[in-house]
C-alpha cells in the first residue's frame, strides 16, 4: 500500500552543496508536480563541480543550484525534513519546534572527504547520488528513474 506523497520535502545537510542539492533535483525529477521541493544547509557552502558532472550523466541539470541557509528559506512550511548529515538533524529538530512536520534522518556519506584522483572523487560521487535515487525511490513510490 503507498504511502500519500507529502505536499512539501525539505532537503538538508551541512553545506547545501553536494548531498541535499542531489536529493532535492531528484524528488524533484520523480514528483516535481506533486510535491514541493527545496533544499538548505547548515552554512552556505560553494557550488561543486563535481555535484552537476555526476548529475548531468543521469540528465539532471543542476548547475544553477544556488546554495543556502535554513534563516534563507522563501517558505518554511513542510510536511517533511530529510536530513542528510548530523548536523542538519539537528537543525531539522529545531524547525519541529514552530512547525508541525516529519523528520526523517538518512545519515549519507559526504563524498567530498575522499581523497585520490579524479575518478576516485567522482565514483564517491556517483555512490552517494545512486544511493539517493535508492532511497528516495523507495520513500516516494509511484514513478520510475532514467538509467
């Protein structure tokens, strides 16, 4: 039995860089018509190149990701808060505190702590952004994924 789709997911992670930028164009892709979809960070972190190469060979363009803050939220009503790291959990917590919502904590690797060549960074990429597509899909049923 599926579950309702909740009218609007927040994605978030510390920097609003890689992880929840990944989470919030894939939901997006898979029910942008039916739910809203935004993303923060803890702090504002710089855009990741290898965030839009890892996106783009799934055909999602996020190149103009523009990174930002819980205090820059345009609306802060959600039925739903993904965090995606620690310290976002905690600040996810801190939201149920004015706002009646659900908090989810999938705890991902961020992708950007290993170390080595090219190739090597882009394949911990690939891994955390496969592993999204994963969750999601099995959180928000009902749609498939280009592969």
């Amino acid at each position: 039995m599926n579950e309702e789709l909740p009218g609007a997911v927040l994605f978030c992670c510390t920097m609003n860089a890689i992880r929840s930028p990944m989470g919030e164009a894939i939901l997006k892709f898979l029910h942008g018509k039916q739910i809203y979809v935004d993303s923060v960070g803890v702090r504002a972190g710089d855009p990741d190149p290898f965030v839009t190469e890892v996106m783009d060979e799934i055909g999602l363009d996020v190149s103009n990701h523009q990174s930002k803050t819980f205090s820059e939220l345009e609306d802060d009503s959600f039925d739903l808060i993904i965090s995606l790291s620690p310290e976002a959990q905690h600040s996810a917590v801190e939201m149920t505190r004015y706002m009646a919502c659900d908090v989810e904590f999938w705890n991902t690797f961020d992708p950007s702590l290993v170390e080595g060549n090219r190739e090597m960074r882009l394949d911990a990429y690939r891994q955390v952004r496969d592993e999204l597509i994963k969750k999601i899909r099995e959180r928000f049923p009902g749609t498939g994924f280009p592969n």
